[in-house]
C-alpha cells in the first residue's frame, strides 16, 4: 500500500510523536499520585531511563506503547511502507526492552510494564489497571505485567 501522504509530511508527523510524557504515561502517574505514591521521573541513573521510578519500593513502571514496542494486540499493525525498516526497528526496540528490564532486575529493581492497549478502548478497565499495579507495589513480586 502506499503512502497517502509524501515523504516530508510523513517525516514531520513522525518527528512529532513524543518519547516522554505520553497520554497513557501521564495517565499512569496522575493514577498513582491520587493514591499517595511518589516517584522520580525518566531516572537517568538507572539502565533505560524508566518511565517512573517508585524508590521506596524499590520498583520501576514502563509504561510502553503497543506500536513502538510491537506488542500482539489490536493496536499493533505492521506498516506497509517499508517493512524491512520498521521490522529492523521494531525489533531493535524488543531487544532493548529485555536488556533494560534484565538489567533492572539484576540490579535489585522491580520492573512493572504497563501496554498502552491497558488503558485505551472501549473495554479499558482503568481502575482494574491502577488496583492490579497497587497490588504489585506492595507485594514481593519481583515483576508484573498489564495487558489490554
């Protein structure tokens, strides 16, 4: 299929997209913060920057998004247009994930990863979400995961 716009329009609406502060993220954190929970943000000491980084707990949340990260979902849908790129890409960023949460992990750190598909859509159950993740905080576990 191609392009319905031409290569400059498509260049400068892709270089629009932002890497922090994201809808889903800050969904995250304005969640976390009306339940007490305090946290540092974009940690540039720890292994991938983590999204928001809880130290009383001992825990981090990413919080991904199902297309640059290529999650299984509804959301998820490879692009047409130059596939080897997006594939290469895409598949860079998977491998970046595993690294950053085994890092974490080794280090001591929880790691919770939270898929955008959690918190969009007609059936998002955003409470569910936010009980789940309170849970995991004050748990022992040493990782958790929420899938829309």
């Amino acid at each position: 299929m191609v392009d319905i716009v031409d290569s400059a329009t498509r260049s400068r609406m892709m270089s629009g997209i932002r890497g922090r502060n994201t809808k889903p993220e800050i969904l995250i954190r304005s969640l976390l913060h009306r339940e007490g929970f305090r946290f540092r943000l974009d940690a540039r000491d720890l292994p991938g920057r983590p999204d928001i980084v809880l130290p009383r707990y001992r825990a981090v949340v990413l919080v991904h998004g199902c297309f640059w990260h290529g999650h299984d979902c509804h959301l998820f849908k490879w692009p047409q247009t130059r596939p080897e790129f997006w594939r290469d890409k895409i598949g860079r960023n998977r491998s970046n994930d595993d690294k950053v949460c085994n890092a974490l992990l080794a280090d001591g750190w929880r790691v919770a990863v939270v898929w955008e598909c959690a918190l969009r859509g007609a059936n998002r159950d955003i409470a569910g979400v936010l009980q789940r993740l309170v849970e995991w905080l004050k748990s022992d576990a040493p990782s958790f995961e929420e899938r829309g």
